[in-house]
C-alpha cells in the first residue's frame, strides 16, 4: 500500500486529520469527521453545508463559510472568520419582533414635558426625546444626568411628590408612546434600577400600567414591582390586575439600599405574565385581560427621594 492511499483510507475512517496548507476552495459539500487543521492563507467553503466534527478543529488563516457551517467539537480560530450565509430569503438581523431600548441619559435627561419644546435652546437640547417627567410637584430638576451612568431621579420635598418616567405624550413625539404594548402581543419589557441611599419613606414601582400612579387599586389592569416601606416586610410586590380583580403577591426579595435590581415582565402568548428579578421567577399570574394596551412606568415618591434609571426594553410581536 502505498503512503497515499494509507493517508485516503485512513481519512475516510476519521483517524487521521484532514491537513490542508494551503490556499483552498470547496466548492461541494465538506465533511471531516476527524481531527480538521486548515491553514492555508485562505479557506472558502462555498457548500450548503459544512460539518466539521472532528476532536480537533484548527484553521489559522481566513476561513469564509458562504453557506451553512457547523463546529461540534473544539475549534481554533487563529485567523479571520467571516459567515456569509446565501440565503436571500430572510430579514437580517429581524427576528420578528418589534424592539425598543432607552439608555438612559445617552440623549439627554428626561424633563417636564414642556422642555422638549422650549424656545429656550439650554432647555430642550437636553430634554430627552423618548421620555419625560410626571408625578406629583413635578419639576425638570427632578432629574439629572448620573455620574455613574443613567439618569438620578430624585422627588422634591413633599412627603406625596413624585418623580415618574413616562413616555412622551406629544403626538408622534416617541414610539414608546405610539406603539400598543397590547396583553395580547407577547411583551417583553425590563429595566435596570439603583435604590437610593435611604429608602425608609420611599415607594417606587416599575413595569405596565394603564395609569402612572403607584396605587395598586387605580387600574383595573396592570402588571408591574412595587416596594413601599412598612408593606410586605419591605420585599418586592408583584402586582398584577385583572379585570379591576388585584394581587399583590410577596416576591420574597427585600429591598436593600444602594441596590442594583434588574425587572423583568414577560407576558406570553396565552397572556400570562411572568415576573423576574435579578433573573429569578418570583410570580406567575392567570391570563391578562386581552387586548389591553399597557404603559411603561418607573417611579419613585417620598420626601426626597432617589432612584438611579439605567435604562429599559420592551418588545412585542410585529404586527
């Protein structure tokens, strides 16, 4: 037997690996089920599938996979990768869901709602366009850039005052406000939130809700976190209301000061809502009511009270 066809039998047998050193260009289907070491300038793999399965995957030179490629073993790149899928019959990066992400304070700071229209250019320059400020006593100094990233709500002195991140309500002014966030679509919606430094006389609430307010019997449906000092041992609510029919259900989280809490509300399509914090499940409700079209909220109220926004998402499906 000679050495090459020692080498082809043992390659189709997966016991010796599939060395190429140079240049190369597959233009058919390529399999290696053994040890794989491409190092050639250039590797192209045009085929509608690539496999490559062996223990050991080893390309140092620029591999380019024009259809679909797939490593289930180790591999090691040490030269460029680039994917370039030829199907032409799918959106690119559409996942068929309709997205939105505030970074708080990467576009200013969230003011009065007349602020984004001020003839006062130190005024609207740097009122946010996607949100802004109501509540109780409201006013633009309620909110400041943070120094440590996002934006630092702080209420003003009135035990009752408030400091409410709302949606735009200038017509067409932000899809936040124009876009339905129905029970029946599906949504996704979470924030990144910071308590402040003393939170004995604080309420702050975050998540859906036909109205702003924190009271839990206003809305006949909602779902959002509540805290408020002296309720609930000082531990999370999550509140869901259907059809004017309220629960408050303990999270079993407490609430510390100077604490980072990521929220997370998830309705699914059967319009049931799960409620995270920090990634844990901590409730579960009956289906929604359908059809309703939910608000994005975060609040916090009290004499002087803070709460540092970091940002939220919220999706639904398109259409």
């Amino acid at each position: 037997m000679s050495l090459t066809q020692f080498r082809r039998r043992y390659h189709q047998q997966g016991l010796l690996p599939d060395t190429d050193t140079g240049l190369k260009t597959y233009t058919g289907g390529l399999t290696s089920t053994g040890a794989s070491i491409f190092s050639g300038s250039t590797t192209t793999i045009s085929s509608a599938t690539t496999n490559l399965t062996g223990t050991t995957t080893t390309i140092s030179g620029a591999f380019i996979a024009s259809s679909t490629a797939s490593f289930t073993a180790v591999a090691t790149f040490t030269g460029s990768i680039v994917n370039q899928p030829i199907t032409t019959n799918t959106p690119e990066g559409m996942s068929g869901r309709y997205r939105l992400e505030w970074v708080a304070g990467s576009m200013g700071k969230p003011g009065i709602l007349g602020d984004v229209i001020s003839a006062t250019e130190a005024t609207n320059v740097i009122a946010d366009r996607e949100f802004h400020l109501v509540g109780t006593n409201i006013v633009s100094t309620v909110s400041a850039l943070n120094a440590e990233g996002g934006v630092k709500l702080t209420s003003t002195t009135g035990g009752s005052d408030q400091g409410i991140i709302a949606p735009h309500l200038d017509a067409s002014q932000s899809a936040w406000a124009a876009t339905t966030w129905g029970s029946d679509k599906s949504v996704r919606w979470e924030c990144l939130i910071k308590t402040g430094g003393s939170i004995t006389a604080n309420i702050t609430w975050a998540g859906l809700k036909l109205t702003n307010t924190d009271v839990i019997a206003t809305d006949a449906d909602q779902v959002f976190f509540r805290y408020e000092n002296g309720v609930n041992t000082g531990k999370w609510q999550a509140v869901w209301s259907i059809g004017d029919s309220d629960t408050a259900t303990d999270s079993g989280v407490t609430v510390v000061l100077s604490t980072q809490y990521h929220l997370l509300i998830v309705i699914n399509s059967s319009r049931v809502a799960k409620f995270y914090i920090n990634g844990t499940l901590v409730a579960t409700t009956t289906a929604l009511t359908d059809t309703t079209d939910l608000i994005p909220y975060i609040g916090v109220r009290g004499n002087a009270q803070i709460l540092d926004v970091y940002g939220q998402v919220i999706s639904r499906v398109a259409g």
